[in-house]
C-alpha cells in the first residue's frame, strides 16, 4: 500500500484511500507495462493489463483454454495446484513449456488473470496453436474434459 504520511498531516487509513480511487479513478491512470517478449505492451501488443494493483489480466486469452478450465472447476478444480493432484500422463508431473524452453504460467493462460510479481510473467503471452495445442494435452493429462 502506498504511504499515506506527511510530516504534519494525520495518516489516511488505506482502505480510504481505495474507497477514493475506486470513485474517482481517474486520478489514478493504469500503466500500461510493456512485455519482454512478445511485441510489448499497447494496443494489440500482447501485454499484460492492470486491473489492479497486484492483478494482471491477459489482453487475449485462449477462449478454448478458459473453456476447458471452467469445466474443470464445474468438476472439483478450485486451484491450478488440483492439475498436480490429478496428474495422470506419463511420468511426474511438470508444467508445460513454451518453445524457448521457460515453464508457462498455467494461471494466466487458464483463467486470463495472474498477479503482477509471477514469477512465469514471462509467459504471460499470447500463445500460437502448438503451443495452445500443449497446454490442451496437458489438461488432459490431469483430467480435464476437453
């Protein structure tokens, strides 16, 4: 939370302060961020947007994706950690990857919505077919209807 203290001023409780942003929100602009990879930020850039302080939202999320996850928490998934629980492919369970080799950020490409310190963020792209077609296989493997 952001500091509310001036050498001579009372401290503003915080949750006043969210009260006040959240009704006039245009004292408080959302910045966009650019991403590392991916063609940045911007419009049809591919970056993340802000929706809050600490909450991304993915500008283009895989509706497939969404889909295959809401049926999922229709069926007992609450968590992306239930996937892990559910582990049924060949071999222990890992996350998928993308195709430089970094692990995905399942949050952020299953609900359309991560927090902005992921330690995946870099993942937090808008993903081509073979790389959708994974996470699909990947799903799969932990028991999600397709």
């Amino acid at each position: 939370m952001e500091s509310q203290t001036y050498d001579s001023f009372p401290r503003v409780p915080d949750q006043w302060v969210e009260i006040v942003k959240a009704q006039v929100a245009e004292l408080w602009p959302v910045i966009e961020v650019p991403c590392i990879r991916g063609g940045g930020g911007g419009a049809g850039g591919g970056g993340m947007l802000p929706i809050s302080k600490n909450k991304w939202k993915h500008p283009n999320p895989n509706r497939g994706l969404l889909t295959c996850w809401k049926a999922a928490f229709a069926k007992g998934y609450k968590t992306i950690g239930d996937l892990k629980t559910h582990w049924a492919g060949s071999g222990d369970y890992s996350s998928p990857k993308d195709p430089s080799g970094n692990k995905i950020c399942l949050k952020c490409q299953l609900t359309g919505e991560c927090k902005t310190g992921c330690g995946r963020s870099n993942s937090h792209l808008v993903y081509g077919n073979d790389v959708i077609a994974k996470l699909h296989k990947h799903l799969e493997d932990c028991g999600v209807p397709n």
